[in-house]
C-alpha cells in the first residue's frame, strides 16, 4: 500500500472511530497524514478515563508527550500546519483549531514523508495566543484532528463547547483521544479508548469467475 493510500484509509478510519465511540456528533475533520508513544505530562482538573486499557496512564501523560514536544510555540513554528474553525470553548467566539506536524514541505507545498514525525493539536485565539492540546510521535502510519458538533452539555466551559477528537493510528495500533479547550491555557482531558492492531484490510480483492 502506497503513502497515499494508507493516509486516505486512515482518514476514513479516523471519522468511522469517533463515531462509534460515542461521540456522538459527526465531527469536522482538520486533516489526517501519523502516531505516539505512551509516556507524556498533568493538567489540573482531569480525570481518569474509565476504559480499562487506559487506567494504567495517567489520563494528561496520553495528551502531551514532552519527547515530541511541550511547546506550542515549537509546534506553531512547523512548516506543515492544517486548520479549521469552530468556537471550541462555548464563549460564543471562534478560535482555531491547528494540527501541525514537524515533516519538511517542499516550495510547492507538499509534505516529505518519512518513517517518523513528531506532531500536536493545540488551538488559537483570535489574538495570537496558542494553547496546546496534544503533542505526540508517530511511526509509519497517521495523526488526525477533528471538532464534534456542539452538543447540549458542552464539552468546553460554555455551553455549547466542542470535544476535539484526535486520532493516533500507526500499522500496529489505533487510538481515539477526546480533549476539551476550556479557553487560553486551559486543557482537559476527556475519554481515550484504544486498540492493538492485528492486520490491516489493505490488499486489493482479486475477482474469480
């Protein structure tokens, strides 16, 4: 399978995930091309996810990986950056949402895949001010960010907030993690669900008469 295929199949994957795990609203998708480690660093106010295979974690270490980078500012600086926007806390005003990777561009704007790039989500306010929701690595494979459809409780602190999904998925695993933007500063972690991965349907079916 080519570069380009395994991206397009993950990006199907990445929207199939988060609707079946519930999110519950069809999501907007920045944009998908790679996964993480499983050692990263707290924000105060979380909690632990109730999925048995991520009690182990601690639930901010599974948001922000410091090997990759805990610098927004870093992220922010990369040349390979897609964005959407949406009014991600509920204040009733737009930030953006960036998935950013750290992967060369060339001048005519497409990306030099190799077999590992470091990659983050973080959100913008209009003013500049850049906050960063997940950092991590990824081996072969993708990370994709997308913005839920605002919900009746609101998953920021107004009503109305977004659960950001972001989707790590590498040829030997897939993990769906749904964090919140509670306004400059301020992250959240919200529910992780995840799997190890056997095989992937990749090869084309071959039809016998």
């Amino acid at each position: 399978m080519n570069g380009r295929g395994f991206v397009v199949l993950l990006a199907c994957a990445a929207v199939s995930a988060a609707v079946a795990i519930g999110v519950g609203f069809p999501p907007e998708v920045v944009e998908a091309p790679e996964a993480v480690p499983d050692t990263r660093t707290p924000v105060d106010g979380e909690t632990p996810p109730n999925r048995p295979e991520e009690r182990a974690t601690p639930p901010s270490t599974l948001l922000v990986d410091s090997a990759s980078t805990a610098s927004v500012d870093t992220a922010a600086s990369w040349d390979y950056r897609r964005t959407t926007v949406a009014d991600l806390d509920g204040d009733g005003v737009p930030e953006r949402l960036v998935l950013a990777s750290d992967v060369s561009v060339t001048d005519d704007g497409e990306p030099m895949w190799e077999d590992q790039h470091r990659w983050a989500v973080y959100a913008e306010e209009d003013d500049g001010g850049r906050t960063l929701l997940y950092s991590g690595r990824a081996a072969p494979g993708a990370v994709s960010a997308a913005v839920g459809a605002p919900s009746p409780a609101g998953a920021g602190r107004g009503q109305g907030g977004r659960a950001i999904v972001v989707i790590e998925q590498d040829i030997r695993r897939a993990r769906l993690l749904l964090v919140a933007y509670d306004g400059p500063g301020r992250r959240r972690f919200l529910d992780a669900t995840g799997t190890q991965l056997d095989a992937w349907a990749d090869r084309v079916v071959e039809e016998t008469r």
